[in-house]
C-alpha cells in the first residue's frame, strides 16, 4: 500500500528546486566535461627565447619558428636572443618545429625540423648549418660551451674553427 497525499496538499517546494538544481548542474557538468578533457591533456610549456646561428656564408635577413618571428643573423655568426617560442616544459617523441628562412627577403626555404629530446627548458637554439641542413635545440647552453649539443666539423661559425672555449675545459 503507498502513502497518498491528503487532498488538496501541494507538492514541497524543496522537491522542485533541489531537482532543478540537479538538472542545471549536470548539464553544467555535460558542457564542461570537454573542457577539462581538453585541460587536462595539454602539456605544459614555456616561452623561451629564440638564438640564431649561421654558419653560413650568407646573410639569413629574417627566419620565422612556427610562423612566429624568430629573427636575423648575419654570416658566421649568432642573430643575438629575440622573444619568444612556445616550447613544451617536457620534450616528448615526434617533436618538430617548421623554421622558415630566406638569404635575399624574396626567395623564401622551409624545413621541418626535429627537435632532440631535452631534459629541461632552455632557448631554443637555430643552426643554419654550411651544409644546408637546420638544426634545433631545447638548451641552456651556448655555443662555445663543451657540453653544447652541437659538436663535429659542423659546429664552428666558421670551417675549420672550433667553437668550444678553451677556458672552458
């Protein structure tokens, strides 16, 4: 047998809100639900500067990482730091950067380039290298340092110079 309901008596009005607000809050939940999926799945990155280095005989006027700038840097020698790229803070297999360059302002080249695994987040180092490949790393080092990743007869801006610092060793 079910209770019944005096005659006349309303529902409670507690009834109606607290199932209303179940409502609204799981269709909150529904429209949400993707965001945080999508949240969750990003990978944390960090903004690091941009270092340019041609070992090169010519002049590299302009060189984008990306599509974003990435800047200059003239024959055998480093363009200096410019702002910035969005790198992730952990390196994971498959990484590449797209680096866009030209000699002359008018005759753009273009490479994808693979990025070697890094431990920790540094500027992001651009090598033209006298061979014609382009070459990038995650590192807090320079060129010059013993430990850079760059080594072999590619390594010096110019030919036949070592690029490490012998007061270094």
């Amino acid at each position: 047998m079910s209770p019944s309901r005096p005659t006349g008596a309303q529902p409670m009005p507690w009834k109606n809100v607290m199932s209303g607000r179940t409502i609204w809050l799981l269709g909150l939940l529904v429209l949400l639900a993707p965001l945080l999926a999508a949240y969750r799945g990003r990978q944390a990155a960090t903004e690091v500067g941009i270092l340019g280095y041609n070992h090169t005989d010519g002049d590299i006027p302009q060189f984008t990482i990306n599509g974003g700038n990435g800047g200059s840097a003239r024959p055998h020698a480093e363009g200096g730091t410019v702002c910035c790229a969005l790198m992730p803070d952990q390196w994971t297999p498959g990484m590449d950067i797209q680096v866009r360059w030209t000699n002359d302002l008018t005759t753009y080249h273009q490479a994808t380039v693979p990025v070697p695994r890094y431990e920790s987040i540094g500027n992001l180092a651009v090598h033209f290298l006298r061979n014609g490949d382009v070459s990038v790393f995650v590192t807090s080092m320079v060129l010059g340092h013993p430990e850079y990743p760059l080594s072999g007869p590619e390594a010096g801006l110019r030919e036949g110079k070592d690029p490490v610092w012998k007061h270094l060793l």
